[in-house]
C-alpha cells in the first residue's frame, strides 16, 4: 500500500481536493475531522481538554470558539493543546491505515494540513500539496466568517510558507484553475502511486519510534 500525504496553506483548496480524492476512489483520512469529532460530545480528548483549559467545555463539548480564543494568541497555549490532540489524531490515522491495508487498497492518503510543520511527511511514500495563487488563496480565505487581514496573516505565519512546500513537495495539485485541472493532476497522481511500490507500510519499527506511530501500535 501507498501511503500519500496531502496537504496545502490555508485556503489553498486542499478540502476540495480530499473531496475528489475520494471521488476517485481513494480513502482519505481527515486530521481536522479527526480533531473535531475528538472535541464533539463523547469525543476522546474532552476530558483531557477540559482539565487543561477550565472553563472550555458547555454540554459535553468543547466549545472551539471559547478553546481557539485562550490559545490562538498564546504559542504555550497552543504547544499544551497540540501535546494533547495530536497522539490521538495519530491514533486515529494508524487505525485508519491498517483498515485499508486489510482491504488491501492500493493507495490510501493522510489528509493534514500541518504535514510539514509536525514532520508527518515521514510517515508517507508521496507528498502532494495543494496550491492556488496568492490573491485566490486570500480571497477565499477573507471570505470565511469571522476572518481577518489580521488573523489569515497570524494563521500563515504559523505555516510553513506555500513557496516551500511547493518545494518540498513530490506532487503539487493546482487548485486555481477550476476543478477539473485539480481532479486530473490527481487522477494522474494516485495512477503514479499505483504503479510504484510502497514503503511506508508496514512501518519499520524503528521508524515508528522516529515518526510516533510506536507509541500507537
């Protein structure tokens, strides 16, 4: 099995491109999904949330607006939360992997928008990263309720610059030019992938110590 990392900056289109993904047949797995149903009521990390931060939690939930208020401006803030939620949403993807390995697909994708930024690229064979011009990317952004110049620009600064990843990247999936350019460059990526073989599944033990998939095994 291939595995195949998807991501992209804010706004760049990457939710449109996991939706035609999975149009092609291809499993995806969410991070931000996984994040929210971890915070919904009788999610995992409520509990955990609630003794970190006093005060997040009304009915069961988390309470994102309330919980994004306390850290968004507060990097040690932030650095406790993440400590908390990303061991689960890895959890969460290596159980995910190992379903599709059991139906024996042929490529699978982890859907993260931080992929870089928390070093996930190691965890998969290919990396495509979704990518649109700046003033679209703004664009849309701006668009989103309760968004500002102020906020997109602290959202970015804390991302990886898109220039990067575009160099980083294995694939890069254009996004600005309607969906049917998107959809072939991914098409043309999940055929690439099936013809190569995998080598990031199974893990090597001593890379699932590296990359933290150990401690989930």
């Amino acid at each position: 099995m291939v595995i195949l990392g998807l991501t992209g900056s804010i706004g760049m289109g990457k939710t449109t491109a996991a939706a035609l993904l999975r149009r092609l047949g291809v499993p995806v797995h969410d991070a931000d999904a996984a994040v929210h149903r971890l915070l919904e009521a009788g999610g995992g990390a409520v509990a955990s949330v609630a003794a970190a931060f006093p005060g997040t939690v009304r009915r069961g939930a988390v309470d994102r607006a309330a919980l994004g208020a306390l850290v968004f401006a507060d990097p040690v803030a932030l650095a406790r939360l993440e400590a908390l939620l990303h061991p689960l949403v890895t959890a969460g993807a290596l159980r995910f992997l190992k379903r599709c390995a059991a139906r024996r697909c042929p490529v699978a994708v982890l859907d993260i928008p931080l992929l870089y930024e928390t070093g996930a690229e190691r965890r998969c064979d290919r990396v495509m990263v979704v990518s649109a011009p700046l003033l679209i990317q703004r664009q849309r952004v701006l668009r989103r309720p309760g968004m500002t110049p102020a906020k997109f620009a602290a959202i970015l600064a804390r991302q990886l610059p898109d220039a990067e990843k575009r160099r980083r990247a294995d694939v890069v999936i254009p996004s600005g030019a309607g969906r049917g350019r998107t959809l072939r460059a991914l098409a043309r990526a999940v055929r690439l992938a099936k013809a190569a073989p995998g080598r990031r599944w199974p893990p090597h033990p001593l890379h699932w110590q590296r990359t933290g998939w150990r401690r989930h095994a």
